[in-house]
C-alpha cells in the first residue's frame, strides 16, 4: 500500500530526521518526483464514508444546484462540492451594483452555509487533475476518490480571435477586464464607471454562445443611466460582434433610442480587428473608435480544466466539453458528468439554467445511486431579467424552454415568453427582478 504525505507526516521524529539525510543523497530526478509527489498525491483531509461519494467541481449556479438536490434525491449519497473561491458572489443583479443599487453583501453568500443547510460538505480547493481509471479526482488540497463526479466549472475567456501575443491577452486582462467572471473584474470596472469623468466609454459584445446574452446591453443601459444621471459629457460605446441585439431585442432596442439617444451608440456587425492600448483606439473592418476606457468581453469557452484533464473536444477549432448532451455524461469517461456554462448545448448560459439543468442532473445521479428506473430528458429553464434603467427602476424578462430534435440533434426555443414594454411593465418587471434573485439565492444557501 502506497505511503501518503500525511502518513509519512505522521511517523516519528526518527524516521523524518531519517528520510531527510536520506534525501540529501537523492539524485536530482528523485528529489524532483518526491517534490511532485509531496505537492499534490495525497488523500484530502475528508472523512472516509462507505456511501457513495458524489463530488462536485465549482460552486456556481450549476454546482450548488446539484450539490444540493444529489443530497436530497438520494440522501445515502456523501457530496463534497469543491469551489476554489472563499465565498459566492453572484453575477445575475452584479451590473446593479456597478452603479450602487445594490450592495455587495446582497450578492455574496456563504459556502458553508449552503452546505450545512442542505447536508453536503464544502471543500475550499481547486480541481487539478483526474485519474479516470482510479476515479480519483486531483485538487490541490488532496485527492479525493469518487463514486460520481460532476464537473460544473463554468467559462474562461478565449482571446484568440483578438490576439495570439500572450502579453497583450495579459494587457486586457489586467487593464480591462471583461467582468463576466465574479469578483475583481467587476470591482476593477465599478471604479472605472465611479470614476469616468467623460468621452467614451467603449463595451463589447462577443460573437458566439457567450455567459449571459442580455448582461452586456444591461450594461450599458445602466452604465449610461448612471452617466445621464451624472450629467457627464459621456457616451457608451456598445461595439457588437453580431449583427443585431442577440435577445429582447425590441426592449434594448427602444430603451437605446428612447431613453439614452445621447448616452448609448450602438454599433452592430462590429467584429475588432485591432485594439491599440496605447492610442486607445479600437478598430473594427469599417470603423475606428477612440476610447477613455473600456471594458473588453472577448468570447468564451469551457473552463479549460476540461481540457486539462482529458474531457474536452475540439468542435472546429474550439475545445468543448464532450458530453451526451441529453445525459450530460462524458463521452469515454464512466461516471462523470459535465454541467453549466461549460456544457456545448445552445442553451443561453444562465444561472437559472444552469440551476434547473442542475436538478434534472441532480435526478440523473440519484436514479443510479437508487437504482431506480431511467429518468427522461428534461428541458432546463432560462428565465432572465434585465434592468433597462436604475432612475426609476425598471426591467425587462425573458422566459423560456428548450425542445429536442432527434432527427438533427439540436435544441430549439420552446414555450418563450418575452416581456420588453418597460413603458408598461418595467416598473413591476424591475420588482420581479429582485423577487427572482431572492427565490435563487435562498433555493442555493437557505
Ligand atoms: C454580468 C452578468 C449578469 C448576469 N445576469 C444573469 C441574470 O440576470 N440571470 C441569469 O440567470 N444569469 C445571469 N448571468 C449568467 C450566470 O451568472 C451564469 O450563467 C452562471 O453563473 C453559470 O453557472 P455555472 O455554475 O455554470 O458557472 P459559475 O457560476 O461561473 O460557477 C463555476 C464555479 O466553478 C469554480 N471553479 C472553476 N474551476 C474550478 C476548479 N478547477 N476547481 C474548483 N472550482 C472551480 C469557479 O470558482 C466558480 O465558482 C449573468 C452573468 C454575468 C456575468
């Protein structure tokens, strides 16, 4: 039986002061094995259990949906979700707080709450690696064997089709984040929007299945409300990739004309072939623009630990996880399943569907733990709410299903509702906002 570090730090003092004067005389390939070996080939500091052990990868929308509902579906199941941040901050309602309407504690919530809650383990670590064969899954607290394994990553960025040159990718990572992923990125973005003091403020919207097809022209209609308010000398500079508003287009469209005429230019079929940082001059195929500062979304992929360990397939050029998307497990992998933002479906990438998705992968699981019989496909939900203004406040929605094509295997809208006459509605739509957040925060934490 193979010697872990936490035994070895276990023995007695003789047999440590031994292994280091036999360390001395390794051979510098030994010392480097040893090393790798120390650093991460050790069992995670978790109680052993002789139930089957569900583990989960990232605590977002689509993980803490499933942590939560495996435990519930099949209670004899012992599920650790595995998160790498200290603390949830939510995405959905973030664009509100750029401009104060809400606070940060609104948004952030508790890991160990959820998991007392609803009987589950939180284990702070990152997901490194993976042992298929052995089921063991590689973090950097430890390795964790499992019965089941659910990968719900999220997105990363892929700037390629900006730039190849890594110290540029560098340059708009760190000078202007795309703030589609919690945390800094956001916090660095607000101080820019408090900050502006006039000219244009430039936003992009990628080409692509990207996270959230309506948060960028939420963005700017609050970015440019919070402009209007300030009586700024200021415009929004909204450079689209596509060739329209990708969703509720009727209600960005008139909220863009009618209400921020002097504070939004929306550019569509704006593809940037050049972004100069220094100049700070954006340029598309017909156009250039100068900016005093920006926030740049490139497009996004699965997370690329997918990639890391073997999960990932190159669809055109572009690695994504390679699933059965109706089961949502991977292809040459037993047990494992891959949900959320990273999944390859058209599903638009939100938290509600990532959070109804997650129940249905939830039942997945528990039918094989129960033995219980075949469980049916079902269409995740999208119900998304967006904020067109934030004096007064008010909203539009979206609301729909998903149907399956056998004969050509693909998904299409099914059942969609569409609510965009905030004249109307908004005011209501903007409480109903709030409503949705509140329901989702406490199905996740409460
Ligand atoms: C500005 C903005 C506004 C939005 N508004 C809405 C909205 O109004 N309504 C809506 O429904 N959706 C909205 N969304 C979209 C929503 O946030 C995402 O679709 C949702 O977060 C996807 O959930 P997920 O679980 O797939 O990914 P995430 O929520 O990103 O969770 C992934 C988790 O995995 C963790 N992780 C990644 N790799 C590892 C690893 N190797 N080891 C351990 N942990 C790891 C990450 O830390 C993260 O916590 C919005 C998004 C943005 C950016």
């Amino acid at each position: 039986m193979a010697i872990s570090r936490r035994d070895v730090l276990a023995l007695s003092g003789l047999a440590v002061a031994s292994s280091a004067l036999n360390a001395s005389t390794h051979t510098a390939s030994q010392k480097k094995s040893d090393n790798k070996e120390s650093a991460t080939d050790y069992k995670a500091p978790l109680p052993d259990t002789k139930n089957p052990r569900v583990v989960v990868v990232g605590g977002g929308w689509s993980g803490l949906s499933i942590a939560k509902h495996t435990k519930l579906f099949a209670p004899s199941a012992d599920v650790v979700l595995v998160e790498q941040r200290h603390e949830f901050i939510s995405c959905p309602v973030s664009n509100l707080w750029l401009v104060d309407k809400v606070k940060l504690e609104y948004l952030t919530h508790d890991y160990l709450q959820a998991a007392r809650k609803n009987n589950y383990t939180y284990f702070h670590a990152t997901a490194i690696d993976l042992d298929k064969e052995n089921q063991i899954l590689k973090t950097s607290n430890g390795n964790i064997k499992y019965d089941y394994l659910v990968f719900a990553p999220g997105i990363d960025y892929d700037y390629s089709r900006w730039t190849k040159d890594i110290a540029f990718e560098n340059r708009l990572r760190q000078e202007y984040p795309a703030g589609f992923i919690p945390g800094s990125e956001h916090m660095t973005i607000k101080n820019k929007i408090l900050n502006f003091k006039g000219g244009n403020f430039i936003l992009t919207v990628p080409a692509g299945n990207y996270r959230c097809l309506p948060a960028p022209y939420e963005r700017a209609c609050i970015i440019a409300d919070y402009f209007k308010q300030k009586k700024l000398n200021a415009k929004v500079l909204l450079l689209d990739a596509n060739n329209s508003i990708t969703i509720k287009e009727k209600g960005f469209q008139s909220a863009f004309s009618e209400l921020y005429a002097d504070y939004i230019e929306y550019i569509p079929n704006a593809a940037i072939t050049k972004i100069d940082l220094d100049k700070k001059v954006v340029y598309t195929e017909f156009e250039e623009y100068p900016f005093e500062d920006a926030a740049f979304y490139p497009q996004v992929r699965g997370a690329k630990i997918l990639e890391r360990v073997g999960l990932a397939k190159d669809a055109k050029n572009k690695l994504e996880a390679d699933i059965n998307p109706l089961t949502y497990e991977a292809i040459g992998a037993k047990n494992i399943f891959i949900t959320g933002d990273s999944r390859p479906m058209g599903f638009s990438k939100s938290g509600n569907t990532s959070n109804t998705e997650g129940k249905f992968v939830a039942s997945l699981i528990a039918q094989k733990i129960n033995k219980t019989k075949k469980v049916e496909w079902l269409s995740p939900v999208t119900t998304c709410f967006s904020a067109i203004s934030i004096e007064p406040e008010k909203a539009i929605y979206i609301y729909t299903q998903y149907s399956y094509d056998a004969a050509d295997k693909t998904f299409n809208f099914y059942n969609t509702i569409s609510g965009e006459d905030w004249k109307k509605d908004g005011i209501n739509d903007a409480k109903s906002l709030y409503g949705w957040a509140n329901a989702l925060y406490a199905d996740m934490f409460y």
